[in-house]
C-alpha cells in the first residue's frame, strides 16, 4: 500500500517538473513571437519583450533542470514498477 501511495506522490513531483519545463518553454515561445511581430514596428514593447526573452533564457537552466530530474525520476519509477 504504501508503494502505491509513494509512486503516487513521485508521480506528482514528475509532473510538476514536466509542468515547470512545458510552461517555461510556452512563455519563451510566445515571447518570441511577439518579438518577431514587434520587432520591425517603433512600438515601445520591443524592449520589453527584449528583456522578457533575456530573462526566460536566464532561467533556462532551471527549465532544462527540471526536464532532466522528471526524465531521472521517471526512469527510476518504471525501473522499481519493473515496466
């Protein structure tokens, strides 16, 4: 019973690391559609976006990381689920 209840909760923190990595890479992708669409404008925007997509590419470490432990952690469970 008690291995059921830990592939559970293992299977939440998978999730929530995929979760953390999908949106990270969503956001970088609209953002980097808005710039491509305000880029050739004068719009005050591009310079926000501008940063906007710095600071994304800043945390892309901790994207990839969170990618990289659900892919570990994924391993593990089907390893111990003998899957």
């Amino acid at each position: 019973m008690s291995d059921n209840n830990s592939d559970s909760q293992l299977e939440l923190v998978i999730e929530h690391l995929e979760t953390e990595y999908e949106n990270w890479r969503r956001t970088l992708n609209e953002h980097r559609i808005w710039l491509e669409l305000f880029e050739s404008s004068d719009s005050d925007y591009v310079e926000v976006i501008k940063e906007s997509v710095q600071k994304l590419m800043d945390e892309s470490d901790y994207a990839y990381g969170c990618l990289k432990a659900a892919e570990i952690l994924r391993k593990h469970l089907e390893d111990d689920n003998g899957r």
